[in-house]
C-alpha cells in the first residue's frame, strides 16, 4: 500500500486559492478514480473536485470553510501498489510568514459589525476574494500590499501573508502612497446597509456565498456604470417557424436540442460586428476594443442563483456549433461541473428573461462589459403588416428586446442602431438558413 496525496488542481488563469464548501465522502471511506470527493468555491463558480486514482480516505487536511492554494495537498489516499505522488509533484510555495496570534486573528475573520471599509483596488495586483476582503476591512491600501512579499503562487499574496502583516503592522514605518499623475472623480459611497429587526414569525436566510458575491457586484455594476436602456418589439414569425421546421432533424441528427439562444446569439454577434465598439471595455480614461467577440449568457441555477459562463470566440462558430456549446455550458452550469475559465472573459452579455415569462428587463451591466442585451418572451399577438394590396391584420410571434448600456462610452446612437440591428437580423431570420 502507498500514500497518495490529493492536491487542489489547477482552475483556470488567476485563480490561485478554492474555499472547501463540503467533503462528499468521509475519512474511512473507499473512493474510485474520477469519483467527486470534494465541492469547492472560488470567486467564480462552485465545482468538484475529482480523484485522479482509487483508493481510501485516510486523512482529510483541510477541513469545510477552510481555504487551500492550488497544488495544495487537501487529503491524503491509501492506494494500492508503491508509492503514491511525491513533494516534487506538488506545486511549491515559499514558507508563510509567521501566522498572527490568536487574538489578532479572531479580530481580522469576525464579520465586520460597522459599515464596509470603501478601499478600492485598480486590478493590477491579484487579490483572492478572502484576501481582498481582510485587505478592506484593515483599511490596507493598494500601495501597502505592493510591499507584501507573498508566499503564494508567483507571488500571490495569500490570507497568512496578510494576516501576518496586519500582525505586525503597527511596528512597521509608514510608506507614503505614490503620487498619481492623472485626476479622477473620487469613487462612489455605498449607503451603510440598514439593520432590519426581525419580526415575529420572520424568517432569517443568511445570504450563501454566491448571493454575497452577486450583491457585491451588481452594486459595484450600478456605481460604475450609468445605465441607459431602449427598447424594441421585434416580430420573430421566421424564427419560430424554421426553429419548428429543424429542432426535430437537429435533435436527431446531434442528440442535442435547439433552443431559441443559438438564433439570439448569432444575431447579436452580426450585430456586434457592425457595431465593434459595442465590444469594449473602460480602463481609466481609455477604452479597450476587444478583438474577441466572447458572448457571456446568463443562466440561472437550480438554488436561484445566476451565473454567466461565457462563449468563447462565438463568431467563430455556427449554428450548429452555438447551440452545442450554449447547451453544454448550461447543463454544466445547473450540475457545478463549470470551471473558472468558463465564466471568464465576456465581453457582451444576453439575459433570456423571457424564460421566466417576462416580457422584458431592464438588466444590470456586468463589469468590465458596457452593454447587456435582455430577451423577453415571444408572444402570439394580432399586428398589422404592410403587403402590396393594403395594410392586413395578423397573427406574429412578437417579442420585447431591452439594451442597456454604459452612458460612459454608448451613445443613444450607438446604442439604439446595435439594438435596431439584432431586431432587423431576427425579423428577416431566412427560413432556409442551414443548421
């Protein structure tokens, strides 16, 4: 018999850390190759963690809420034969700093009672969900963590990084911030959340930590971004008909179903096409044109969470090829089988609200994206067509569109043309288009 240690596996590019959410099998417990021991969390999605071999649980190292880096060791396997994965398998760290005593330590994880510190972080330095959140509760600004030697991965910054440096901070000089060279509006205040005392029979849901993670960004969405948002009704008659005409021959053909969203998607990417600077992004006083058209499609989730996992390169792709990535990324959405990447990298967001029944949205940009298209549902209704004999009364299948966008850098001009585009596209949908 031999040792096996179990590592935290690599998640995708930046994400260097995972926060054990619950261990599917027990120390004791036997488990087979490719068996999910493990549920984990990032600051993108919640996922599994498999094992590479069989064999049993004999130690659990790292415990439920408990964070590991990756190529971290989270448990140790007895496995057949001799000898399991040895240290220069595993991805090497510097030693940590020394750790905080326990009374420093209490302080800095207790939920801050006082409203959120308002220290902003410009990005160019990677911060951990978890590290980013003592950073502010501390009060430690970005020019202090840039002398944080970290013990991570390339550098990172880990929680006993900046947990021993909040320990020692009060005997360390204090070193000024550098001047910056160009003018800014100071960054919005977020309001202190009002306490609320509970009623009688009121039921206390505390938030998980998917919901915290979308609250903290949808207000931080709403504070960047001014938002301006058109509307359209947009007669999708062909749409539905050749998506009647072709969904049983597709099924059939590609063991896969053909929903509305590959139509939706490949009209907005001719959209975005037409209209590329739809397709950017701010960073201070510059905008960032992005060459990749990434479409970002929000899904919701069985515990009513929303994520976006994100189609990458979608001009690239076809009909046919859409509606297999947009069903493979929201069946592993629903099941927690996406990783990191997976949701990374979008560069304009669709929202289908129409699934729920609404006829339209006023959605929430997304950072760092300036745009959010919303789809409403489609609907039988009486509408007037032109023909060559005289104005006729009808039956179409209309639906609501919303844009919103970024007043920063959209225009009402641009903004209602790419919304005026995808409408065009869809309403002259060719029935013959091949799938």
């Amino acid at each position: 018999m031999a040792e096996y240690k179990l590592l935290l596996p690599s998640m995708g590019e930046g994400v260097m850390e995972a926060t054990i959410i619950t261990w599917l099998f027990n120390e004791g417990d036997n488990v087979k190759e490719d068996d999910s021991v493990v549920e984990i969390a990032t600051d993108k999605v919640d996922s599994d963690v498999p094992t590479p071999v069989s064999g049993k649980i004999v130690k659990i190292l790292k415990q439920k809420d408990e964070v590991a880096k990756v190529g971290e060791a989270i448990a140790i396997l007895e496995i057949e034969g001799e000898g399991g994965n040895t240290a220069s398998e595993e991805v090497k760290t510097e030693t940590p700093a020394a750790a905080p005593d326990a009374d420093t330590l209490k302080t800095i994880e207790e939920p801050l009672q006082a409203a959120a510190s308002n220290v902003e972080f410009s990005g160019d330095l990677y911060l951990s969900p978890l590290v980013k959140s003592i950073a502010q509760q501390e009060n430690i600004s970005e020019a202090e963590l840039k002398t944080i030697k970290g013990s991570g991965l390339e550098g990172r910054i880990t929680k006993e990084d900046i947990l021993a440096y909040v320990a020692n901070r009060g005997s360390q000089p204090q070193q000024a911030a550098p001047v910056q060279q160009t003018v800014s509006a100071p960054a919005p205040v977020s309001a202190p959340a009002t306490t609320i005392t509970a009623a009688a029979g009121d039921e206390i849901i505390p938030m998980d930590r998917m919901r915290k993670i979308i609250a903290e960004n949808m207000v931080k969405a709403k504070q960047i971004a001014p938002h301006v948002t058109s509307f359209i009704e947009t007669d999708v008659t062909n749409v539905v008909k050749w998506r009647n005409k072709n969904k049983a021959l597709f099924e059939k053909r590609e063991g896969e179903k053909l929903t509305f969203m590959p139509i939706f998607v490949k009209a907005v990417v001719k959209a975005i096409q037409d209209f590329p600077m739809i397709n950017v992004s701010v960073s201070g006083e510059n905008i960032i044109k992005k060459k990749n058209i990434n479409i970002g499609m929000a899904t919701a989730l069985p515990d009513g969470n929303l994520i976006v996992p994100v189609i990458k390169n979608a001009d690239q792709l076809s009909l046919s090829g859409l509606a297999k990535a947009i069903n493979d990324l929201a069946y592993r959405a629903r099941n927690k089988k996406l990783r990191p990447e997976d949701t990374q990298g979008a560069t304009y967001t669709i929202s289908n609200v129409g699934s729920f029944g609404n006829l339209m949205g006023t959605p929430i940009i997304p950072q760092p994206q300036v745009a959010i298209l919303a789809i409403g549902a489609i609907v039988k209704k009486p509408a007037v067509l032109e023909t060559k004999d005289g104005d006729v009364i009808a039956i179409r299948n209309l639906m609501f569109m919303s844009h919103s966008y970024d007043h920063r850098v959209v225009d009402g001009s641009l903004g209602g043309m790419m919304l005026k585009h995808v409408h065009d596209y869809l309403e002259n949908w060719d029935l013959n288009t091949e799938i």
